[in-house]
C-alpha cells in the first residue's frame, strides 16, 4: 500500500532539512577552517615582524652604544691634547 501523502511531503520536508542542515554546516566548517588558517598567518607574520624589529632596535641600541664610547674616548683625547685656556699644551 503506497504512504499517504502527508507522509510522502514529511519525510520530503525532512530530508530537506537534513540536507539544508548539513550544507551549512559543511560551509561553516569551511568559514572555521579559513579563519584558523587567517589566524596562524596572521600570527607567523606577528612573530616575523616581531623578530625583525627586535633585530633593528638591538643594531640601533648597539650604534648607539658604539657612538657614545667612540664620544667618550674623542672628549678624553681631547681633552688630554687641549689647554682649556685656549692653546695646546
């Protein structure tokens, strides 16, 4: 004996259901997986820009340093080469 038709539409409704059920979340499956992989990208470039600002602030920092004793040794020079008065000693 062939279902009713009520019956026939439910389970067509149903199916429906499922199939509508499981295609968004196959697309937000798909939308996590593209904001997991945008997160680990964004978070590789963080640390690489990271890295490469430490690296400049360590080279300016050592300039710096390198300046102020090459400062330090010219004012001692100086001042064992200079008479204050005006002429060399």
């Amino acid at each position: 004996m062939p279902a009713p038709p009520i019956q026939r539409v439910a389970a067509l409704a149903a199916l429906t259901a499922a199939a509508v059920t499981l295609y968004r979340l196959h697309r937000l499956r798909r939308a996590l997986d593209a904001e997991r992989a945008a997160r680990r990208l964004t978070a590789g470039l963080h640390h690489q820009d990271l890295t490469a600002f430490t690296s400049r602030i360590t080279a300016a920092v050592r300039a710096h340093q390198t300046l102020g004793e090459a400062d330090h040794v010219l004012t001692e020079a100086l001042a064992a080469h200079h008479d204050p008065e005006g002429g060399p000693r």
